[in-house]
C-alpha cells in the first residue's frame, strides 16, 4: 500500500473515530451521574441535526446550530422530567426497556414531523467537493470541523467537571449519590443537568456530521449502537478514553474495508464490542483497581 | 387472578373479529407498500400516487360507472407483513388486485401467494425473478435490471473504459444489480476488477472509494436506492477520485442530486423519462403522460415526482385500462393486461406478452447525466 | 398440580372456543394471522422463561429465530439436482434425507426434507446459544443487554450480506413442512384450520411445560436467581448453570418458533433478524408482566394478531415503542397487575427485580 493509501485509510478512519466519540461522550455524561445508558442518544443527534436543517431555511448557519442545540437541550431535560425524575429506585432493566421505547417514539414522532427524507445541512466551509490535501490524503474541510468541534468539546467538559460548581456536584454525584445528597447537593437536579449536557452535545455532534452522513428520521440507532461500542471500549465513564476509543474503532474498521468484503464492516465493530464485553469489560483504557470495585 | 384476565383478555380478541365488512357496489384495489421503514422512499411516493389516480378516477365517477375502493397496507419492507396482508387481501378483502408490494423481497414471498390466489399482481419492484420464471397472475412495471446494466455498458463501450469498479448497497435492488452487471459485463469486454457492497444506512464510505482507488478503476457504477448513493458520489470526489460515475436507475430522485450537491455534476445513469419530461422534444409519445404525471403529482403533494411513484403509476393505470377493455371478470383482465400492446406510461412503452410481464424494452431507458443541479439528456449535453 | 390442568383445559377450550367462533362468523380467515401470532407467542413464552423467570434480559432473540428460519428454508430449498451423482448427495438420498419436488413453474427440486432442516436448526441454536451463552451470561444489566443486542445484530449482518441466505430479498419459496402424514405445515388457504391447531397445539404444550417448571426445583432455583443472584449463589445454587440451561432452552424454543413459521408463510427474510424485532418480543414480554405466562401469552396474542392485520397502519413501531414506555412507567409488573393492584391489596410477594 502506498503511503498517500495509508493516509487516506487514515483519515477515513479518523472521520468515523470522532464521529462515534463524540456519541460516545454524551453516553457517558448520562452514564456517569445516573448509572443508565441511554439508547435513546441517538435521538439527542438526529433530533439537533434535523431542528437545525429546518432553522437554516430562516436563519444562518451558526445560529440555526445555537438554536437547535438549546431545543434539543431542552427536550433532554423535558425527558428526563417526565420519565425519569420521579421513579424510586427504578432496576437497570426498567430502564433500559424505558429509553428503548423512548428512543422508538422519538423516531416516530421525527418520521411524522420531517418525512422520510434524507436531508443535510450545507458544508461549514467549501462545499461537497471540496478537499484539502494532508500527506497526499484527501480530506473535506468538514473532517476538520468535526475533529475542532469534537476536541473543543472534550476539553470544555473537562474544565466543567474540574472547576465548576455544577460540574463538580455532578462529579460528587457519579461518585458517591447518597453522600453528595447528604452534601447537600441536589441530586435530582444533577440528573436532569446531566440529561440536558448529553442532549446538547449530542445535538452539536448532529449539526458537525450532518454534510458528513446526511440526516434522515433512523439516523439515531446505527450512530448509537456505534457510540456505545466506543464508549465500552474506552471504558464506561470515560470521555478522554471514548475519544481513544472512537479512534481506535474507526481505524480498525477503515482498514477492514481495505482487506475485507466491506458488507461486513459493521458486524466487525459489533464483535470488537462482543470480545470486549467478554474478556475486558472494564474497556481497553480501564485501570485494574476501578476494575475490581465495579459490577458488569 | 391473572390467569382468569388473561382468559378475559382473549374473550375480549374474539369481540374484535365482529367488525363489519362493507360490501358495494365499489371495485376493490388492494396495495402493500413500504410506506414506513428503510423502503419508505420508494412506498411513500407509490402510495401517494395511488391515492392521487384513485382520487382522480373516483371524480370522473369510476372505472365504468364502478368507483375505486383502495386499500392500502404499509408492510414497512417487512416480507412477514406482507405475506400476512397479501393473504388478507385476497381472502378477506377479496381484492380484484393488488398493487406491489415497493420491495424485490416481499414481492417474491408473495409471488406464489397471488398465484395460488388467482389474484393479479403488479408489482412495484425490480427484481427479474419477480417476472421469470413466469407467473401467471404476477406482473411488474420498473424496467429490467438487465437493460440499465446493458445502457451502462453500452455507454462505458462508447467512452472506451474497460477495468471498471461496481459498489452497491445491501437491498433486494442492489443485490439483483450486482449480479446483473456480473453476468453482462463479460458481453461487452468490459472487466469488473472489483465489486463491493455496503450498507443501506452508511453514512461515510471513503474507506471504500479508497480501495476502488488503489485498484486503479475506470469507472466506478454504483447499484442502489438508499441516501448512500450521494454520500459515495461525495466521497469519490472529496479524495480526487476523478473517473466517471456510473449510478442505476435507482438514481432517479432529484433529493439524491440535491444532497450530492456539486459532487452530483457529471454523473451518468440510465432512467425512464419522468426525469427529464420537460426536456424531452414534443413529439415524443411518452411526453403528454409524463407532464401531466409530473404537474399533478407535484401539486399536490409538494414535492417533486419521482420514478418510483411513476412505477405506481404505471401499475395502476395498466390495470385500469385492461379493466376498461375487459370488464370486471378477474381472469378477462389479466388476460387484457398480457394481451396489452402500446400502453404508455412513465417508464417507457409496455408491450406484454405471455412470456414477458414486465413489457418493456431497452429503449425504456434514456442515459441522463447531471448537469447544474438537473436532470439532462446524456446526448444533449 | 390439579390446577395445572384446569388452566390447560381452560387454554385448549379457549383454542377450540376462537377456531369455533371464527368459524361459525365464517371468518377463517383471521386464523392466518392467528397461527402467526401463535408462532410469534412461542417467542413471547420463550423469553417469559428467560426474563421472567432467570431474570436475564435478552436484546437478541430475534437472531435466534432468524438462525432457526434460515436454516431450514436453506435446507429445504437448496437444490441439489445437478449434484445428484455426487457420492455424498448419493448417500443422503438413499437415508431418505432428501426429497424431490416440483415447483409451481414446474422445476424440478431436490433439497432435504424438511425434517432434517427443523431438526438441524435446533440443533444449530442450542450450540449457538451455548457457546455464546457461557460468556454473555456473566454480564449484567447495561452489559447484558447490549451483548445480547451485539449478537442480534451479528446475525442480522451475516443474513444480509450472504448470498446463500439471499441477502435482503430473503429466502422464498419454501415447502410445506410435513409432519407426518396428513398433517403439515403450510400457508394454503384450505388448511388453514389444520395449521392454526398445530401451532396452537405446540403453543398449549409450551404453557403446560413452563407452568409446570415454576413448581419444579429448576424454577425455584430460577425464581431465586431472578430475585437476588448473590443469595442464590450463596444457598448453593449453581446460578451460572442454571441460568445457562434457561437461556439455551429459550434458544432452542425461539428457533423451533422460527423454523415452524418459515415453513408456514412460506419464506423468511432479514426483518425478522432485525434489532427492532427483538425490542418487540421484549416489549410484549413486559407489557405481560415478565414473570406471567398468561400476561406474556395474551398480549403476544393481541399485539400480534393487531400488528399483522395492519389496525396500527404506519404507526406499528410507535404502538410498540409507546407500550414500552407506559408499561415500564405505570405498571412495570405488567397490564395485567394493574387492576388487581388498585382492587385487591396484593399478597405480599417475593420482591421482583424488575
């Protein structure tokens, strides 16, 4: 393979990586204050990318993105109100059922507002056939936007959980819930916190990959079931190990391509999943002594 | 306790089945489209445009004097709903036909169903297999895989391109392309030196544009009906893989164009002339329907006509004028619908035969390109 | 145990009483998608066992119908005539493994009789599930259920993109299944009675045999793995084995149910390997209370039989995604409780893990 190949693998690569990490996070934040996965995550981006598309026809971009990522927020903070909040000591499996079902109704509603066309919001910068060469690999500008975007995110979420109010309750919180409630923190209003941050990310990560992928009313599952994956592979919890995850994901299954029927590609992700979950559950970037104390 | 509400629960499943069924004087037109779900681009249109004919018929006071009843049932591409509903159209509904079902996978799993049913069936899909081997009551309107590969070639010849790449998407059509392309490609020297299938939900495909590329392709033809066939169009471009791109006839949705935005210029496919009906000269026989399909469709529905709502189209007005031949006996309809001969629609001239129940030809297709955004003739280019 | 068999009995009148009453409205025809959604309640009782009784959620069962019904609509219509000569197909021929047909255009057809493909594709699960099982089942909650999930979606790739499962038009055309002779399984239209008694015969034997399991030490040692697994563990019950045997037999159940319905509708094809099919038998299994065979049968029952007649027209998946939704908020121990919850205070319970 030549090296200008190599490259291009690369990069694809690193399309998808950061794509699925920044799904990834957004499970995470959940994760990390609730203990619940939320399928319905997918949503959160499908939700954002299509409001988006919908507010460009009236408004410029970068405001459309603003809007559609405080809608979906509060849409998040609406779902976690209604079907969360007011739950006693709801079982793992009680969940999960409830944000399935969720993640279904919120697809079906998207299908009865927006059709089932496949739509997109236009490129950041340049347009579809626009590149820019890095090491003789060709990349779209968008690439670029998508890893900013992505980085940006993962560093302003970590300067919120060190060094801000909410941000360190929602730490307590995930450490300890019982013991930050007798902090007086209000645990329930983490919750919905949290909620309302996964939603917007989950929305801004929607409007990046939009002139990427397109944005469609199933967008959600496929983009979901590939953001856990990465999160489990990084280690539940864990957003810096999600974006090393994604990466890692994303490389693998770019260079399948290049050996193997690319019909196959996905059920190569979902067995990296599978082997992960048998044999290191804790994930690739889990340290052992965390390991010994959680449940799988 | 719960066994006994369980019981009650069951009594109460008997009391559904007392609905009434209305019996009258109507003509009763049964159809099993993808309405909703991953085929919803081709249902969605199909059950538009029946609605529409159904509606326009209806106006005029019926088909002799007999007003349409139409049924439609969204099977959401599901081939188990499809069976289920095709059995309760025929045994139930008791339909004079049934039009589809929009997918090559439920169309085949009702196949036999029709048959055995003596139902007529026209089918929106693309598979040959739906027409060959011959059934007797099954017919269909999209034109044959064999003849869009054939078009591709024929044009490949003329560019002088050999060693070519195929990509399709993993659906019923995408599947039955391959293997078209895989048969005919040997017919006309031309060499597929690499085929690849991806997913129908695929949002990124640069790592496979990246494989045609080290291979060194000509030309690439891409099989399929999903939003995928623009993101490969984009992709190809984005990493300076410059040869021509071939799409099916599956390309035929100007949103496809639309969301392949620049990186659509260029792209070559064959297509009935639904697509480029305004530009067509005003001799041609096929331009009356296809301007009055298109005007009425996109007023009504505002958004623009597409080839698969034309399939539709061209299914139900074959069955409506062989009932206006024949009357209202099921076996004298089918038999008028094998014995039509000239019937203009929007995907060409059909010309049925015992043995072809498809009734088009080669010259059905027109190669297109994409030029500033819109449909153009290839030649006219 | 005498009670048992008055629910049977009551069961099979009920089964007699709908065949009765559809027939003197003559309305047969509703016993086509009756005998589906008795297939489909197969699944629904299969995952009772699993859920319900294990307390083990599975996100994947639809791979295992999928691997039941593909495997014997492969085995049956895979033609084998031009290898006719081989040794092998020689000897399978002369062990009567295999018949010849003729298609409805005339074709002539060798493939396995379709005893060999239902039996196979059992047997195929049971491995399957067992290999897989051994792993999957040391997870919990999160991690279990999107095991269970990877392997649905594992299957339904591997569906789609092999062209000896015809990828996504499926397979079709496949024979009647032909128990013994006079009785078989088939989608003709004149045997419709015939096919809805067999599938509610295996359905009622199904019901017999999970009742009976809850009164057996098998399901009590179930019932406490359901209910605290540590304290299972700890009074010596082999949780792991047990939990094992569950999962495999639900397997084998959820294939039987999937190979039965190949050959009744005649073809399967990749929605039903899809993950959204998995989420519906996990969505009547709640809404049936997880641990109640009747709940679990009744809905799988109306759900079913309302799905396949097409009452929720587009709206299929919101009906389902909504029962989820409300069930899980309002009555996470399913319809059924509901009403005796607000009528008779309910005796105390074992605590249920839901």
């Amino acid at each position: 393979m030549s090296t200008e190949l190599f490259f291009q693998y690369i990069a694809a690569g690193l399309t998808y990586g950061f794509i699925y990490a920044i799904v990834a996070i957004g499970f995470n934040i959940i994760y990390n204050t609730t203990g619940i996965i939320n399928f319905a995550q997918g949503e959160f981006v499908m939700l954002g990318s299509m409001t988006a598309i919908t507010l460009n026809a009236f408004m410029p971009l970068p405001l459309a993105i603003l809007l559609s990522v405080l809608i979906t927020m509060i849409v998040g903070a609406i779902m976690e109100m209604l079907f969360f909040r007011w739950l006693e000591s709801p079982t793992v499996l009680r969940m999960i059922i409830i944000t399935i079902g969720l993640s279904i109704i919120i697809r079906e509603i998207a299908l009865a507002i927006w059709g089932e066309n496949v739509r997109a919001l236009p490129y950041f910068t340049g347009n579809e056939v626009t590149s820019v060469s890095i090491f003789g690999a060709h990349i779209s500008p968008q690439v670029l936007w998508v890893i900013g975007i992505c980085s940006i995110v993962v560093v302003a979420l970590q300067m919120f959980f060190k060094f801000t109010r909410y941000g360190r309750q929602m730490r307590a919180c995930a450490a300890n819930r019982e013991a930050a409630r007798l902090c007086g923190i209000n645990a329930k209003n983490m919750v919905t916190l949290s909620f309302v941050l996964s939603a917007g990310i989950g929305a801004l990560a929607g409007c990046v990959v939009s002139p990427i992928t397109y944005s469609q009313y199933n967008m959600g599952v496929p983009l979901a079931i590939k953001g856990f994956t990465v999160a489990i592979l990084g280690g539940l919890g864990n957003s810096m190990a999600a974006v090393a995850g994604g990466l890692v994901l994303g490389i693998l299954e770019s260079f399948s391509v290049w050996i193997m029927p690319s019909a196959y590609k996905d059920a190569i992700s979902i067995a990296i999943l599978l082997l992960i979950l048998f044999f290191r559950p804790g994930g690739l970037f889990g340290r052992k002594e965390e390991l010994a104390l959680k449940e799988f | 306790m719960r066994f006994f509400k369980g019981f009650l629960l069951s009594v109460l499943m008997m009391a559904f089945m007392v609905f009434p069924v209305y019996a009258a004087e109507t003509i009763k037109i049964g159809a099993i489209l993808a309405v909703t779900g991953p085929a919803s681009f081709l249902g969605a249109p199909e059950a538009n445009t029946l609605k529409m004919l159904a509606d326009e018929i209806n106006s005029k006071g019926g088909i002799k004097g007999r007003k349409i009843e139409l049924i439609i049932k969204d099977s959401g591409a599901n081939p188990e709903k499809a069976i289920s509903f095709a059995k309760q159209l025929i045994e139930e509904e008791r339909v004079f036909a049934i039009i589809g079902p929009s997918t090559s996978g439920e169309t085949l799993k009702i196949k036999n169903i029709c048959e055995k049913g003596k139902t007529i069936c026209i089918s929106c899909a693309a598979a040959e297999k739906i027409v060959n081997p011959v059934a007797k009551y099954v017919f269909k309107t999209p034109q044959k895989d064999s003849f869009a590969a054939r078009k591709i070639f024929m044009q490949m010849q003329k560019m002088g391109i050999k060693k070519i790449g195929v990509v399709v998407g993993n659906t019923g059509f995408g599947k039955a392309g391959k293997a078209q392309l895989e048969k005919l490609a040997p017919e006309y020297g031309i060499d597929i030196i690499i085929s690849e299938v991806y997913d129908k939900k695929a949002t990124d495909l640069t790592a496979l544009v990246t494989k045609l590329k080290a291979k060194g392709v000509e030309a690439v033809v891409n099989w399929s009906i999903v939003p995928a066939q623009a993101i490969i169009a984009k992709n190809m471009r984005q990493i300076g893989l410059n040869v021509p791109l071939f799409q099916s006839h599956g390309f035929g949705n100007i949103k496809y164009v639309k969301a392949a935005g620049a990186a659509a210029e260029g792209i070559i496919f064959p297509a009935g002339r639904l697509l480029v009906a305004d530009v067509l000269p005003d001799d041609h026989p096929q331009k009356p329907v296809l301007m009055k399909y298109k005007r009425d469709y996109e007023s009504r529905f505002k958004e623009e006509a597409s080839t698969f709502g034309g399939h539709a189209y061209d299914a139900f007005m074959i069955l409506v004028t062989a009932i206006e031949k024949a009357g209202f006996d099921k076996e004298k309809v089918r038999d008028a619908i094998e014995n039509l001969k000239g019937f203009v629609g929007t995907g060409g001239i059909f010309n049925f035969s015992p043995t072809d129940h498809n009734g088009l030809d080669i010259d059905s297709f027109e190669m297109l390109t994409v030029k500033n955004g819109r449909f153009v003739l290839l030649e006219q280019k | 145990m005498r009670n048992i068999y008055l629910k049977i009995l009551a069961l099979t009148i009920t089964v007699v009483g709908i065949d009765l009453v559809t027939n003197a409205m003559d309305k047969t025809y509703y016993l086509t998608q009756l005998t589906m959604s008795l297939y489909y309640a197969m699944v629904v009782l299969a995952l009772v066992l699993l859920m319900g009784y294990a307390g083990q959620i599975s996100l994947g069962h639809a791979g295992f119908f999928a691997i039941g019904g593909y495997t014997t609509a492969v085995m049956s219509t895979i033609n084998l005539l031009p290898y006719k000569d081989k040794p092998l197909i020689n000897t399978l021929d002369k062990l009567r493994l295999l018949v010849l047909r003729e298609d409805l255009y005339g074709d002539q057809i060798l493939s396995f009789n379709p005893w060999v493909g239902v039996l196979l594709s059992l047997l195929i699960v049971a491995i399957v599930a067992y290999i897989i099982g051994i792993p999957v089942l040391k997870l919990k909650g999160h991690y279990l259920a999107m095991a269970t999930l990877g392997f649905g979606i594992i299957v339904y790739r591997i569906v789609l993109g092999t062209a000896l499962f015809g990828e996504a038009d499926g397979i079709s055309d496949v024979p009647a299944f032909k128990i013994l002779p006079g009785l078989s399984i088939n989608g003709e239209m004149d045997t419709k009675r015939m096919n809805y008694y067999i599938a509610a015969f295996f359905v009622v034997v199904l019901v017999y045999l999970l009742l009976n399991l809850i009164n057996s030490r098998p399901g009590r040692a179930l019932r406490a793995i359901h209910g605290a697994e540590e304290a299972a563990e700890a009074s010596g019950i082999d949780t792991a084995k047990y939990k094992l045997k569950a999962f495999v037999i639900s397997a084998v159940i959820t294939a039987l149910a999937g190979a039965l319905l190949t050959h009744f509708n005649g073809g399967i094809g990749p929605s039903e390997a899809s993950v959204m099919k998995s989420v519906r038998y996990v969505a009547i299994v709640a809404a049936g209370g997880m641990t109640s065979v009747w709940g679990g049968l009744s809905m799988a029952m109306i759900l079913n039989f309302l799905s396949l007649r097409g009452y929720f027209g587009s709206y299929d998946d919101a009906v389902f995604g909504a029962v989820l939704i409300l069930i899980m908020l309002f009555a996470p121990e399913g319809l059924l409780s509901l009403k005796i919850r607000t009528g008779i205070k309910k005796k105390t319970k074992q605590p249920h893990n839901i």
